[in-house]
C-alpha cells in the first residue's frame, strides 16, 4: 500500500485524537450531534418593502431586542422575501446592504428644520413638521395661483410648487400623491418611477 505524505498526516492526527479522546475521556458525538442555534432564532421578524428603488422588493428584517419596554430593536439580518411576488427571495447589492443604513448611528430618524438665518438645525416633532409643510404650500399656492392665462381663458393652476413622488413609493401611494397634486392646481410634478 502506497501512502502519501497527506495521508500519512491525516491517518497520524486521527490515530492521535483518537487515542487522547479514548485516554483523557473525550467523547466527540455529543458535540457533533448538537444543533447550532442561528443568530436569527430569537429574532423578530418584520415584512417591508425595499426603500432603495421603484422595483419594491420585499425584505424579511430580522431584529432583536432586550425585551425591555424602551429599548430600540437592532437590526441582526436582512434577507429577501420568497412569498414577495417582485423578487421572489433575491436581493441586488443595495437592498443586502440596507443592514448598516438601518443601524448607522448618523442616520437621521426625525424631523429637523433650519430657520431662515439660522446656522445650525434643530429637531422638530413631526406635528410641527406637517404644519409647516402645509402652511408653506398653503402660503406659496395663494400668493402664486393663477386662475386665468393671458388670453382670459381659466385654468386654474400653480405653476410655482413643484412636486415630486419618490420612487420608493408604492403605486396606491403614488396614485395619491399626484391625486393631491392635481386637486392644489399643480402643473409641475414628476414621479421617478418610470417602469
């Protein structure tokens, strides 16, 4: 029987486990027949949509949490929805990655408004920010609407507020959105999705 170096070696580290195991009491089954538990098992699972594009992808976002009532829930893993009609599990570069957005520490999860003049930013609760936002369209739409064109026709428009519907939006939001804009008169609107 010819043997090779790396047999020799893995017959030699076999005969030797096997002899210290048998010698000093180790018994490896137990070991080897246990189930190692994944870094998901006492994790929180949560359905979402893909906040990256208009494709929509659906995600499973795996958190876990102390358990205490105040405690913020980290995000452990995140992995493709198989039930999701759109992508069917996969997941490009971007949606894979969205684990770090979601823990970054410097991303920004509530409302901030800079004052005119003012040179720093500070946080808003979202109530204040809504108002704000609605007064600014309320004011700029009044001052700006126009109800008759030059040649005395009437077209009821603003032609100074431009809209824009982000491409993470589902379609029914979308739909409402330039519903919306098209009830305040708006000629200027887009919406990024194109598919």
């Amino acid at each position: 029987m010819k043997v090779s170096r790396r047999d020799f070696l893995k017959i030699l580290g076999a005969t030797t486990a096997g002899g210290l195991g048998g010698i000093l009491g180790f018994n490896a089954k137990p070991a080897l027949a246990m189930v190692r538990d994944l870094k998901i098992s006492k994790a929180k699972v949560g359905k979402v949509v893909c906040t990256y594009c208009s494709v929509l992808c659906g995600l499973l976002i795996y958190s876990l949490t102390d358990g205490a009532k105040n405690v913020k829930g980290r995000v452990v893993h995140i992995e493709g929805n198989p039930d999701n009609a759109v992508n069917r599990g996969s997941l490009c570069p971007k949606g894979a990655n969205l684990k770090d957005l979601l823990n970054s520490p410097h991303r920004i999860t509530k409302p901030l408004y800079k004052a005119p003049g003012a040179t720093e930013w500070k946080e808003i609760s979202w109530e204040e920010a809504i108002e704000k936002w609605a007064k600014w369209i309320r004011d700029t739409r009044d001052r700006t609407f126009v109800e008759k064109n030059e040649a005395g026709k009437i077209v009821n428009r603003c032609e100074s507020i431009f809209w824009l519907s982000g491409s993470q939006a589902e379609n029914e939001v979308t739909y409402l959105w330039v519903k919306i804009a098209r009830v305040l008169g708006l000629t200027n609107l887009e919406v990024v999705a194109r598919i």
